[in-house]
C-alpha cells in the first residue's frame, strides 16, 4: 500500500481519530521515507481496544499484557502501543519521527535498524537551518523590507547588535532555510537582558506556510537557548487572533502566564529540568534515591548510612573547589531532587561522565537533558571535546540514552570490562567515548 491507499483505507475505518495512530511502516510511508508497506500496524488506547473486542475481532496478548488484534488482511491493531508522542501526516494520526525511532530500537531486528538509517537520511533532507545573520545581511533586509513596522523591528534588532556585540546572537535576526537553502522565514530572541527570560519571535513567508515550518524553527530556536545554563525559560508574545502562532506556542510546549502584552497574551516554555551545583541541602535526597535499584549495575553501592553519603559527597565537592570535578543536582521546576550528574578527571582530555535518576522520575527524558546541559556546560567553558561513558551492558536505560546522542557524538565503543565488585556484583561494563562532531 502506497501513502494515498492507507489514507482512503482509513477513511473508512469507523473508529475515532482520537484513539489510534499509525505506526512501523505505514508511518514510514506517510511521511515519504518509503513508498510502500506490505500492511498497517495501528496502536490504539484502552477505549478502542474495548470496542474491538466488543465488536467481535479476533485478539490475542503481547508479552506486556496488551490486546493485539486482527483487523482484515492487512491492518493489525496494538493496545497502548506506542513511543513518544503523536502527530498528525494529512489528517491522519501517526507516531512521531523520535518516536518512531525509538520503536525501531525496540523491535532491534536487522531490518529495523535499516529503517532507523533510512529514517536518519530522510531527517538529513528535511532539516530546517537556523542561523544568526551578520550585519550586512541585516542591512540588506532593512534595505528590502517595504513594511514599515517589520522595517523599524529590524533597524532595532541591528541596533541591538552593535550596543551588545557580546551578545550578537540574542539580538540579531535569525535567518531560517530549507534544506536547499531557501530563506523560509525569520527569527529572533529581543535581546538578553541579565535577570529576564529572552523572548521569541518568529514569521515564515506566506508560500512557505502551513508546512510546519514555525514549529521546527522554534524548536530549534529553543534547543539553542536552552543551551546556555543561564537561560531557565523562554518566553513569547504573540496577537490573540494569531491561532496559527498560538498552536505553534503550544506544540512547543509553551503555557499561557495570563499576562498580556502589547501584542497580545503572553506565553512561557521552562526548560523541562534545571542542573544546579550540589548542595548538602538535597543530602537526605540523594542518601535515600541511591538505592539497590539504582546502584544495580553500578560499581557501588547503597550508602550505609547518610553519614557515609555525606562523606562521599564532601570529597566530591573539594574536588569540585579544586576544578576537578563537576557535581549537580538535577531538579524540577519546583527544586524537587530528581537526580545527579556528575564529571570526573576534568582536568584530564577526556573526563568521564555519569548520571542517575530517582525511580519516580525515570523514564521523562530527565537523564538525556541532565547529561547534555552538562556535556554542553564543559565543552562552552572548559572547551572539552570527548568524555568517557560506561554502563552495564544489561542496563538498557543507560545504554540507550547513549543514542540521542548520535547527531552530535561520535561515539566509539571500547573494550568490554567484566568484573567482579568487592560486594561480589559480577559487571559487563561497557565504555564509550564520546568525541564532538
């Protein structure tokens, strides 16, 4: 089945939208990454579920419990199946590009690591570019520009530019293209002020609209500010007739303050999780959530007593004094405890990194951003280009957090440790190195 076959297939499905999504192959076929599928793999959720059994289609069980139906010849159905989140490919519901990723990780058959570089070359082509412009091209849009409001605005960013130059990239224009190089659209930040969260804006030309364009740029754009440890949130502003932008706000992730601004409402968009230095204040924390289960394929294991965890901790904080060591907290918008990430041999070429997260909080993502604010806080300040990694290799977690990694890190295996601990664990530690593209 090609992509329009699956479209009118579904249209006849008398089944709500809101209750399943496509994924596997026929979520490769709709989003051009291959022409055609041999059959339609479906997730759906627990209310869909029910009515197929109700309506009398054939069911058995995945191994994690779930209904797995029969649906015709060609189109299976599968209860709460489903990595990241959903999106939508011409009015259809289908499983995201990272998402589908990760299912093909899952299934790690021949053929679905195939799919993955498949999917990765598509990704390749399909890349928006955002990048700040200098000052001629600034000049030059001042020059071309025959509104007067965007003109003013543009005057004012470059003005931004040369009082800040230490700041360029907040106050400039940022230019967004294509894959061929085409000039999309524009972006920018307002600046960045010291106690104040930077600001985005963003317009795509009128031909360029509807192709989800803005949503990209402003995640990239976010990504990037997201970068510097100072930056804590993101904020915008956007006209309250604007819906287009105000849905681009929200795939985001932004929320409505219930401000409003001279435009119009006001939106903000807190990084998900924040990195601070450690501080004995979270010591109980840390004590209780390095527990047998967390320290299950590690090396150590749970503190005895919260004395000996102060211990620890102290000897990592002198070495943190002594530019050593890079410890912190990973914590939640309200400064909930959720973790650790640490830096080792920092004054070494290739210092070891580590991360741990409470098991209430695992499975969000916080490991991935924890270890990347910390991997791009040593490569900004001390210019750091490889890092050493290590995890069980029966630790699927650790494991597969390596992989976000891959668009950024080369990463190369090294030889495999088996050990025995003094406690008697027997380990199969992995090591990686990550090296900066």
């Amino acid at each position: 089945m090609d992509k329009k076959e699956i479209i009118n297939k579904l249209k006849s499905f008398p089944y709500s939208k809101e209750d399943y999504w496509i994924l596997t192959g026929g979520a490769m076929v709709l989003y051009g990454i291959k022409k055609q599928t041999s059959d339609i793999d479906l997730g759906c959720n627990k209310k869909m579920a029910d009515e197929l059994e109700r309506d009398g289609f054939f069911f058995g069980y995945t191994e994690s419990g779930n209904r797995h139906f029969k649906y015709g010849d060609d189109v299976e159905i599968f209860e709460n199946w489903l990595n990241g989140t959903v999106t939508s490919v011409e009015g259809v519901p289908v499983i995201s590009i990272p998402g589908l990723i990760e299912m093909k990780r899952d299934l790690g058959r021949e053929k679905d690591f195939k799919d993955i570089e498949l999917i990765n070359e598509f990704m390749k082509k399909k890349e928006l570019k955002i990048y700040p412009a200098d000052k001629e091209q600034m000049e030059v849009r001042i020059a071309e520009e025959t509104d007067a409001e965007l003109k003013k605005a543009y005057k004012e960013m470059l003005q931004g530019c040369l009082e800040h130059p230490d700041k360029w990239d907040w106050y400039a224009m940022w230019i967004i293209e294509d894959a061929d190089g085409t000039h999309v659209g524009d972006l920018c930040f307002k600046g960045l002020d010291d106690g104040k969260n930077p600001e985005i804006g963003y317009g795509i030309n009128e031909e360029f609209r509807g192709r989800g364009y803005a949503t990209e740029a402003a995640e990239l754009a976010i990504k990037w500010a997201f970068e510097h440890p100072e930056v804590k949130a993101v904020e915008a502003e956007t006209d309250p007739e604007n819906v287009a932008s105000q849905k681009v706000l929200a795939k985001c992730g932004f929320k409505a303050t219930g401000i409003m601004g001279e435009e119009g409402p006001r939106y903000i968009k807190y990084r998900t999780i924040e990195i601070e230095p450690f501080d004995m204040k979270y010591l109980d924390d840390y004590y209780k959530g390095f527990n047998s289960e967390i320290t299950k394929y590690q090396w150590p294991n749970p503190f005895e007593s919260i004395e000996d965890a102060k211990g620890l901790l102290s000897d990592f904080l002198d070495e943190m004094e002594k530019g050593e060591t890079l410890l912190y907290s990973v914590v939640s918008d309200d400064k909930s405890f959720l973790g650790s990430v640490e830096m080792h041999g920092l004054t070494g070429d290739c210092p070891e990194v580590g991360v741990w997260i409470t098991e209430a909080a695992q499975k969000k993502g916080y490991a991935y951003e924890a270890l990347k604010a910390l991997l791009d806080y040593a490569r900004t300040k001390h210019h750091k280009t490889e890092f050493y990694y290590e995890a069980d290799i029966r630790n699927i977690g650790s494991t597969k957090l390596l992989h976000k990694f891959e668009d950024e890190y080369e990463i190369i295996k090294q030889d495999l440790d088996e050990c025995v601990t003094d406690s008697g664990k027997e380990l199969k530690l992995q090591g990686y190195v990550l090296r900066a593209k």
